[in-house]
C-alpha cells in the first residue's frame, strides 16, 4: 500500500502563537513569546538570531524535551494538524523518531559513548520500524553508506570516540533519517566542523531530504549556511520572531534593523578591512527577566523612536505577500540607505621581518604534524593560517609560543632562534612580546580570581606598570580598549558572556605591549554581531600599536576581511601562500579552490562555482608518499602526484603555490565567486544586442 502524498496546501509543522518559559527560583522567567512558524511539505527553513534568542528552545519544544522546569505556556504546536500538546506521553515517544527527529549540534553529547555504532543505530528500525536484528542492522548499514562513511563496517563496531567530528556527524545524520522522518530539526549542526566537512554535510542533508521529501527546520547563526539550504526564514531576537519571508527577498531587502544589523556583521566576498569595516550591534541581548518594554530591540536600534517603540508590546506587520516584519516604523525607515560604517583602514606599507620561520618540522613519536613550513610574518601585519583541523596549524602557533620544541629547522624572532627554546627558557622580554588569545576563553580565565585581578597579575609579571596605582590604571586602560564597562574589573568570569570573556582574553594579552600575537581560532565559538566587534577590536589595537598578528582559522571569510598575507596548510605542510587578494583569486591551488569554494555565502546575487573534495584526511601518521593532497584531488596526476613531492611555483609577489599542475593550468582557472546579478545582466544584455 503507498504512503499517501502529503497536503502541499497544508504544514506539516506549525506553531501557534506559541510561549515558552522556565520556572527558576526567582521566578517564571520568559523564553518564548508568540512565536508563529509554517513549514510546508518538502520545505527548508531557516531559523537564525543571536545566542539566547530562543532559537533551540523552539526546537526543544517541537520535540517536548525542555525539561522539568520549562513548560509551555500558551499557543499550539501541530504535526500534520495534530496538536502535539495534547498527546500523551506513548504517543509522543511514537512520533519522535518516525515522524519528527533532530540533530543536535554536538554529536559526543548525542552519542552513547558504552555503546558501539552499530548497536545504537539498529535500535531505531527495530523500535519505529519493527524490523527484526538482522534486517535492522542491513538497513543501518545502508544508511551509513548513503550518507558516505567510509568503511562502513569498521564504523558500525567503533565507539564514537574513536570517530572524527565529522563522521560522529554523519552518523547522526543516519540514525535521524532511519525511520524516514517527515519533520527533520538541525540544530546548529555544523558549527564544529570545518568548512570542508560543513559543505559535504549539508549538501549530504539537502540531496537526502529532497530524496524522501524531508521537511527542515535549520536552526543556525550561520546566514551564509542558511541562504544556501533555506527557502524561507524566520529572524528570532529575544525570543521572539521579529521577520519571515522567502530567504533570497530577506536577503536583498530587509525589513527590520536587527536583520540589518546582523549583515552588518558579517564579510561578505570582495570586502576587507580597507573597504568596508564590519559594524557590530551595539549594546547587548536583554535578559529574559528585564526586557525593554515596547520593542525588545529598541535599546539596540538605531530607528528607535521614543514614545512609539517604548510604549507597548509590538504585533507582526505584514510588510509584502508572504513576508511580515515586528517593526512599527517599517514604512519609514529609508531600507536602501548604504549602511553606517567606521573609518576604513588605509594600508600601510610592510614593516621589517618579525618572525621568520625556515624548514620547521614537528613530530610526535615519529608523526609529523608540521613538515618543513617555511613563511615570514612583518610588523604590523596580519599572517592568517588557514586550513582544515588536523593541518597542523595549532601545532605551528605551539611551537612559535615555547609549548612545544621543534623537530627540526627554525623559528626567527628578530634573528634569535626560538625554535628550540622552551618558554620556560625564555626571558622575560621575549615572553612579553610574544602572546596568544586562545580559542576558548572559558578554559583560559580563572574562575576563582576576579577579571581585574587576572589582567593585573600579567602586568605585574611584565612590570608593564609600576605600583598598585599605576597598576589599577592600566587594568582600566586596557577594560577601556576592549571596550568593556570599568566596574568589570570585580566581576568573576562566571558573571560575563563568551563574548565578554573573549574580551578579557584580548585585554590580557595585549597588557604587555606585546610585537607579536597568535590568535587561535579567537572569533569561531561567537555569535556573527560579537565576533564583528572582536574582529573590529583586534584590527584597531593592531593598528594602534603596530601589533604584529598570526590569526590561525578556519574561517575563510573572516580571512579575506582582515588578513594581509594568508598561508594554506594541508596535512602539515604548505600548499600555498602570498597575499590575500592573490590567495583569493585563480591562480589557486586546488585545496585553496575546494576550501574557498566550501564557504557559505550569505548574498543571493553571489554564484560560487562547487568544488568538492573526495574522501577523508589522510592521517598523519600515514601521508600520502607524493602531494598529501593527491588522494583527495580532482585534477590528481597518476605517476606524478601519488609519487613524487610537488615543486613551489612562483607567481610573482610572495605568492607561491605547490602543485604539479602546469602553470598555464593554474592560471587558467576559473574564479570561485561571481556575482550572479551582473552575470545575469551581461547575459541579458548579450541577448539583446544578438536580437538587435
């Protein structure tokens, strides 16, 4: 008997005006409020907003998992008409799985880490499907292959330890999609994982859905992400939806300041430091308990109207044919107006080489994390280093700060070698000028000590101030540069927000005037508004202080905006390097091609060319004997790439790329990035004059 086709006319999902909230001890605190969401039959959409704006509590509450102490206080959720708040429990247990699952963005925390692969991929067929072991176990393998795991049988009897992020994600993929569920809810489920991995995941979750007519809720701070998997979306602030509409109009033509803040945050293909400063949103996302009235954006916006926007909740206004808008001055606010940006940074010329490095190896029992990396960084410059987890970039900053010795070659800060000078070795100057802002700042900051305390201790150790005075006023100096309240100096980390955090983290590490800085990954975890103000920060306490920078990340936009020279590492060695707009532009080579191509682009006019990448890293303690990258390479050259070690082309510049490919080749190659509406355009305007 066939399933029957669902009702294209009627949402398979819907929210009602629904309200959430949390019973704490001091009191019902509100989530939620009057949220209204549609998803159609086979339709992708797209729930984006800041950290805390109720984006997962939504998601929790479709699958009536918040907990003991939330609960929702009014509207309706309906699957396929039927009002999940009304079922019982057996039913609800019934549903979850075979008609609606989710994905979670942190797959070790999905995962029974007791039990193997296989086990806990079977108990879905067998409880929603009814299939006995065997038929299970045959039909969760052909999941994993479907949804591309390598070596299925090595997986199905591994523990998700001993699986990468990326894999551990895929099989949650599988276990979500064994039932065939009609309502599919992501949950930020790429935010880990590299670009590389990110681009093969949603194009896996994307060709999957539409195979069995999968409807998706893609919740993601990620707009780049969901203008490339969404076809509509909902903005969320303070929980609340403040606009919906199909992505690409959103996109072209907001229709609410918190929309055109968020772009205003973030780079865009083309953009750079010199050319378009990101402007972060001012202030910070109010509390539950202590929203504004009126507008929960109003203290945040720069439309805000008093004595309109502050006198009483704000209803959905609908502002075209299936598009609405949580703002009351909508027809007045001039939208096409170019938005406000800081002063633009004009380039300054390169100063003197200030790290130097030559040939530098790194091993580890016999494995070679960095393999002969040779590069120079110049004062006052940013030195991006990019590339997929594994590549040996954080191995790299390791051995550059003393945490690590060399294997081999050498690590020039103005002419003395440091490569093989632990820091417990190196004197203090040479510790000072050296720092590093890390990843994660609440692994970093002392949840004992207060924030004054922690930047205080660096500057007594540096003797940067003297005196407890002097002391006092450099902390506040420093709280001033970071762009943080003073008062902050007796608050505890446990009292700031990871962005706050972050900036602690900045503070510390330029309170002893440091030459050079690593940043490592320092953007990654924060939201888009936060990490354009932290982005911005760094640029200007660069400038200021003519602050040498190596920013390590995977995050090739952020590259483009702020890096003068950019080096691409892949599997420990080097496969290209040189500046920025040459880096970014053909000639590539072909890992750069892949990587550039892998990132989300949040423009709808933008048409990026797709090159994907085969296969996984190699590991490094087994390379590949010719180019690491000839096992994973589309224009891999059998005899020559498997087998021998690719030649350094110069292209004039500093930019030099390792690749067998011959030079006409390389240069031949297409751009990544076009913009489609000038594209369109020409192509039209071609038509025209032929019919002519």
């Amino acid at each position: 008997m066939e399933t029957p086709r669902p009702d294209a006319t009627v949402p398979v999902l819907e929210c009602r005006n629904l309200s959430i909230s949390y019973d704490t001890n001091a009191g019902e605190v509100p989530a939620v409020t009057d949220f209204n969401l549609r998803l159609m039959p086979g339709e992708a959409h797209g729930l984006v907003g800041e950290s805390g704006c109720g984006k997962s509590t939504v998601a929790l509450a479709i699958m009536r998992y918040l907990g003991r102490n939330g609960r929702i206080t009014g509207g309706q959720i309906l699957l396929n008409g039927r009002d999940l708040l009304a079922m019982p429990e057996a039913e609800l247990c019934r549903l979850r799985g075979s008609e609606i699952a989710m994905i979670y963005q942190e797959p070790m925390a999905s995962l029974n880490p007791s039990m193997k692969i296989g086990a806990q991929l079977v108990e879905v067929p067998r409880r929603h499907g009814g299939l006995g072991r065997s038929e299970a176990g045959n039909h969760a393998a052909a999941m994993l292959a479907r949804v591309r795991i390598p070596d299925v049988e090595r997986v199905r009897n591994a523990y998700p330890h001993q699986l990468s992020g990326g894999q551990q994600q895929r099989v949650m993929i599988a276990m979500a999609l064994l039932a065939n569920p009609k309502v599919l809810l992501l949950d930020e489920p790429t935010t880990a994982l590299d670009v590389t991995v990110e681009a093969g995941i949603v194009e896996l979750i994307k060709e999957i859905a539409a195979e069995f007519g999968t409807s998706m809720l893609y919740i993601s701070h990620n707009l780049g992400l969901v203008q490339e998997s969404c076809a509509r979306l909902t903005v969320m602030y303070a929980g609340e939806a403040v606009e919906t509409g199909p992505v690409a109009e959103v996109f072209r033509n907001m229709r609410h300041p918190y929309t055109r803040g968020l772009f205003g945050s973030i780079p865009l293909p083309g953009a750079d430091k010199t050319s378009r400063t990101l402007t972060a949103i001012p202030g910070q996302l109010p509390s539950p308990r202590s929203r504004p009235l009126g507008c929960n954006f109003g203290p945040r916006c720069a439309e805000f109207r008093a004595g309109l926007c502050d006198q009483a909740a704000v209803p959905m206004l609908a502002v075209a044919s299936g598009r609405t808008s949580r703002c009351l001055r909508v027809a007045e606010i001039d939208w096409a107006a170019p938005p406000v940006s800081g002063t633009r940074r004009a380039p300054g010329p390169p100063g003197e080489v200030l790290l130097s490095v030559e040939e530098l190896s790194k091993s580890y029992g016999g494995v070679k994390a960095n393999r002969d990396l040779t590069f120079e960084a110049r004062q006052g410059e940013t030195l991006a280093i990019v590339g997929e987890s594994g590549c040996g970039k954080s191995t790299l900053a390791r051995v550059i700060m003393g945490l690590e010795a060399a294997s081999g070659g050498k690590v020039f800060y103005r002419g003395r070698d440091l490569g093989q000078l632990p820091v417990t070795r190196r004197d203090t100057p040479t510790v000072r000028s050296l720092q590093m802002v890390f990843q994660n700042p609440f692994d970093t900051l002392n949840p004992s000590h207060t924030i004054g305390f922690q930047i205080a201790r660096v500057i007594r150790k540096f003797g940067t101030a003297k005196g407890e005075a002097q002391i006092r006023a450099r902390v506040e100096q420093l709280l001033d540069i970071v762009k943080l309240p003073r008062e902050f100096v007796m608050r505890r980390p446990r009292q700031l927000s990871g962005g706050q955090k972050q900036r602690v983290g900045i503070a510390r590490a330029f309170a002893g005037n440091p030459a050079l800085v690593v940043a490592d990954e320092p953007v990654s975890a924060l939201d888009v508004s936060v990490q354009a103000a932290v982005t911005e920060l760094l640029m200007d306490i660069q400038q200021e202080h003519g602050t040498t920078m190596l920013f390590i990340s995977h995050d090739l936009s952020v590259v483009r905006y702020l890096a003068d020279r950019v080096v691409v590492m892949y599997l420990g060695r080097i496969m290209e390097q040189g500046r920025t707009r040459d880096v970014f532009a053909p000639p590539y080579h072909p890992y750069t091609e892949a990587l550039l191509s892998a990132v989300p682009i949040a423009d709808p006019d933008m048409e990026k060319r797709k090159v994907a990448l085969e296969g996984e890293l190699p590991s490094p303690s087994n390379p590949p004997k010719g180019c690491p990258l000839s096992t994973r390479c589309r224009y891999a050259i059998a005899g020559l790439c498997d087998r021998d070690l690719p030649p350094q082309q110069d292209f004039g510049h500093g930019h030099r790329i390792a690749c067998h490919l011959p030079r006409e080749m390389l240069l031949a190659m297409e751009p990544v990035f076009r913009d489609g509406a000038q594209a369109t355009r020409h192509g039209n305007a071609e038509k025209e004059v032929s019919h002519v």
